[in-house]
C-alpha cells in the first residue's frame, strides 16, 4: 500500500521560510515525478512544483524564485523549500507522486501552510 506522509506546515509571518517533506513508502521510488500542489479556499489545486527522478523540475510561475523542490531518491523523500513566502501562499499543500509505469497518481493527506502579513 502506498503512503505518502507530509510534514512541515505551520503558521508564518510574509518574508518567513518553511520547509515541507515528504516520505513515501510502499512504492518503487525510480520511474516517478514527484510534486507538490496546492489548493487554497475557494480555489483549484494547482501546481507548485514536481521534480522527476532524473532531478528536472518545474515550478508554478507564482513561486519561481522562491521555492525549491528537491528530492532523495534512496530515502524516497521529497522536499520543499519555502522562502518569502506571502499570504499569497497560504493554502492546504499535497505532496503527489505521479507513476509513470503503470500511470497511476498517489496523493498525500495534506498539510496547511499560513503565511500572514
């Protein structure tokens, strides 16, 4: 069974840093993009940034700059790196990991990250 457990999320003032990681257990770590998405209230999820076992990655245009994602393919564990943030920011964040063979998408539970200003 897959599982992907967050930890990290928490209350921070504007210009403040945070850290979210990720740990998965349960699946073979190699031939899979690893992310983070976001969804604020009111708001569809969307992408913040992914990362693929190769260590390409990508980030949502509203985080560039800011945010960091990383990823330890031995201890499967995926990172996010969080800094001047914004109340912009504050939203429930997931960590996904997208299989590539089979395809098939596994979600975290989700872990609330508020910036105030």
């Amino acid at each position: 069974q897959v599982q992907l457990v967050e930890s990290g999320g928490g209350l921070v003032q504007a210009g403040g840093s945070l850290r979210l990681s990720c740990a998965a257990s349960g699946i073979t770590f190699s031939f899979t993009i690893t992310g983070w998405y976001r969804q604020a209230p009111g708001k569809q999820r969307e992408l913040v940034a992914s990362i693929t076992a190769g260590g390409s990655t990508n980030y949502g245009d509203s985080v560039k700059g800011r945010f960091t994602i990383s990823r330890d393919n031995t201890k499967k564990m995926v990172n996010l790196q969080m800094d001047s943030l914004k109340p912009e920011d504050t939203a429930v964040y997931y960590c996904n990991i997208h299989k590539l063979i089979p395809p098939n998408d596994y979600w975290g539970q989700g872990t609330q990250v508020t910036v105030s200003s």
